[in-house]
C-alpha cells in the first residue's frame, strides 16, 4: 500500500520528440512533455478543451525503450510519481519545478509498437 502514497496516471500525447541521452556514468535518461485534453461545454453549450502539460522524466532501460518507441503525437499512458524540486537560476531567483517520473508505460497508437513495458 505504500506505493498508491505518491502515485500518477496520465493518458495523453507527447507533445515534442521525446529527448534521450546517456549521462556521465552510463545512466540513460529520457525527457519529454505530455498533453492531456479535457473536453467539456461551457454555459452557452460551446465545446471546451482544456489542455495541461506535463514534464515527465524516465530513467534507465525504461528511459530507452521511451526514447525508442515514442515520438510527437503518441498516444501514451504513464504511470509514476509525482517529484517536486527547486534551483536557483542565474538571477539568483528560486524556481520551482514539478515533473512525473514514469516507472511504467503503454503507448496507446495504433499502427505503433503497442504494449506494456515496465
């Protein structure tokens, strides 16, 4: 039960090519931003989206199998994290940033690699 503590789900579409890299020390590492819509009609019966981005970050053979399979506009499903973490930029001003650390994906995109991966 400790793991449901801290957990995320999201179901959306990545939004710029998923960035890969292998950082010093070998650790791979993939980064992107997620879309999700949310569709509703407002008082005058006109449709809105709403549409929120996401930072997510996944890390190792996870981060891998990410930056292979995913590209702009997959539909993806990603379970993780939510992580929370500050810096000091160089005007010396405290930025906050949130991001989703996936431990699980599907991509959703018919015609694309589907499936499940840890």
């Amino acid at each position: 039960m400790n793991h449901l503590k801290n957990s995320v789900q999201l179901i959306g579409n990545v939004g710029k090519a998923p960035e890969f890299r292998q950082l010093e020390g070998g650790r791979m590492m993939t980064r992107f931003s997620l879309a999700t819509n949310e569709s509703y009609r407002n008082g005058r019966g006109q449709e809105i989206t709403d549409t929120q981005w996401h930072s997510v970050v996944a890390w190792g053979k996870l981060a891998e199998n990410m930056g292979k399979m995913l590209r702009k506009g997959s539909a993806v499903v990603i379970r993780g994290k939510l992580q929370h973490s500050s810096y000091e930029n160089a005007e010396g001003l405290r930025r906050y940033v949130s991001q989703v650390v996936v431990n699980e994906f599907m991509v959703l995109n018919k015609g694309d690699r589907e499936g499940s991966i840890p």
